[in-house]
C-alpha cells in the first residue's frame, strides 16, 4: 500500500488548488460524482486516521485533522468577509461547531468501533434527514432498508467495551444531520465556498482548548512523522471532502444529498477490510449491504433538483 499512497501524498497540493480556487470547475462536475469522490477522500483518511489514533489519541488526532485541514483551505481558498452578511457569519459559526463535535465524536467511536460498522450506525443522522425531506413513498421503503441496517450493527454492538463508541457514534450522527441541513445554508450564502475556510477556522478554536485540556500531545510533538500523517488526514478527511460536499449542496436537495451519502458505509466497510484488515462478521456484512442496496435504490429513483445557491432556501 506505500506505492500507492506516495504519489497521493506528492499529488495533493495540486488537488486542494483545484479544489480551492476553481470552484466554477467544480460546478461543471456532476454532483452525484462529487459526492461519491468526497465519500472515498473522507474514508480513506478515517482509514489512515485509525492507525494514528491507537498510539496517540481521538483528540490529538482530530486537532490535527482540523488544524491542518483549515490551513489547507486558508492557503488555497481564503477568507474573504467584504459584503459578509451577520446571516453568513452566524452560519459559518455554527457550522464550525458541529465539525468540530462531528469530528471529535466519530474519531472516539472510531478507537472502539470498526470503520464500516461505525459509518453506518453514523448515518442514522442523514437517514433522518431524508425521512423529512422526502414527500414520496418509495424513498420512504430505501430508507427504512437502510434504518434496518443500521439497527442490527447498533444491537450487535451494543456491550460494555463499544457503550461509549457507540453514544459518539450516534452523536456523530446527529451532528451529520446538522452538517448538511447547514451546509445547505452555507452553500448559499458562501457561492464560491470560501466560508468553508472561515467555518474550519471556528472549529480550531473550538477544538484546540478542549484537546489541550484533556489530552497529552507530548507523544505527537516528539513524532514527526505522526504530525505529517496528520496532514495527509487532514487533507483526505476535511479539505477535499468538504468542499466537494459543499459544491453538492448547492445543487442537490438536502434529502437526496442524505440518501447519496448512503454510500459512504460500503466504502468505510472496504477501506476498514483493505487498510486496516477489519473483518467483519456476516451478519454486519448484510446489514451494510442492506444500506448501501437502500442508497442504489434511492440514487436511482430520486429526482435530482437543479437549483440555483439562491433558490435553495425554498427546498
């Protein structure tokens, strides 16, 4: 896996400049490819993640995730506040917060809980969003497919080792939910994405001094190479994926973004098996497959509502 991953390492300046300061080339880009590139960017940096957070910690690990992440996005993508709105400012302040929660939670689960299984309890969140966001019946049925899933991992899980796992799990989950239903108001107030990079900076902010005061990032500090893993995670998990999801939003409902990102849990469960050497039992198995059957059915029958950041409001 070293070859492979090099020339991603060596490439990715050159992706968070396309990513940064072409957003118009983005929007030339099919969002549902946007959002299947996002979900396997985010994956395999959990992926990296999980072999760091075993030797240093979740919130260590996190910071660095966040920290990096925003400066990535700084350097390529940066703040503009001229004609900022208080409306935009509030969003990007409140969406900060939930990456910053969102983060921290997954990436406790994840010391406790398998990649794939905890993707897919994680997507309880989106599910929920698409139940309120949906008005037709067989959107409906793929969701309740998927809800079933998610309850077998969950009820397989649920023993004294993964309790803990498991309320970060599914506060994550929550946190997803928000992510989106904001990141939809994030993509019309910030057209060109930059408020992505004002957002990552409040999550900094909120992080940092929680992980400070709880962790000890004496171990990190003395490991240079621990610190560039970080970045390569801050770049997989935050700032490509994010703003590929953001450039999305401005195009897709907020409940067919939730049933495309359905994906996510057989990406997580293949990158867990590939990277890490997570097998998973049968039973789990079948339940990722009923989510990720649950999201092909939706992707197909879902209608794709084309708008513009302006009209996203009224959806």
């Amino acid at each position: 896996m070293a070859s492979t991953d090099a020339p991603q390492t060596a490439a990715a300046p050159a992706s968070v400049l396309a990513v940064g300061q072409a957003p118009g080339r983005l929007d030339a880009v099919p969002p549902e490819l946007l959002i299947l590139a996002g979900a396997l960017s985010v994956q395999c940096g959990a992926g990296f993640a999980t072999t760091l957070l075993k030797e240093y910690g979740p919130l260590p690990v996190v910071s660095m995730r966040i920290v990096f992440g925003m400066l990535l996005l700084l350097a390529f993508q940066p703040i503009r506040l001229r004609g900022a709105t208080r409306g935009a400012l509030v969003t990007c302040l409140v969406l900060g917060l939930i990456l910053a929660a969102m983060n921290s939670l997954f990436y406790v689960a994840l010391t406790r809980i398998p990649l794939g299984v905890a993707v897919t309890i994680e997507f309880w969140g989106p599910l929920t969003v698409a139940v309120l966001g949906s008005r037709r019946p067989l959107d409906l049925v793929w969701v309740l497919l998927a809800a079933a899933g998610i309850y077998v991992l969950a009820g397989a899980h649920f023993v004294a080792d993964d309790a803990l796992g498991l309320m970060a799990v599914f506060g994550a989950g929550a946190c997803w939910a928000l992510y989106i239903v904001t990141g939809r108001h994030m993509a019309k107030y910030w057209p060109d994405g930059r408020g992505l990079t004002l957002a990552m900076m409040v999550a900094s902010v909120a992080v940092l001094p929680v992980a400070f005061g709880l962790s000890d990032f004496r171990p990190l500090a003395s490991a240079p190479l621990a610190i560039a893993g970080g970045l390569v995670v801050a770049l997989f998990s935050s700032a490509i994926p994010y703003t590929f999801e953001i450039a999305a939003l401005r195009r897709l409902r907020a409940a067919t973004f939730g049933v495309l990102m359905s994906l996510e849990p057989a990406i997580a469960a293949t990158v867990g098996f590939l990277l890490l050497g997570q097998v998973l039992r049968p039973p789990d198995l079948i339940a990722i497959a009923c989510v990720a059957l649950a999201s092909a059915g939706a992707s197909v029958s879902a209608r794709r509502l084309m708008t513009t950041p302006g009209e996203l409001e009224s959806v």
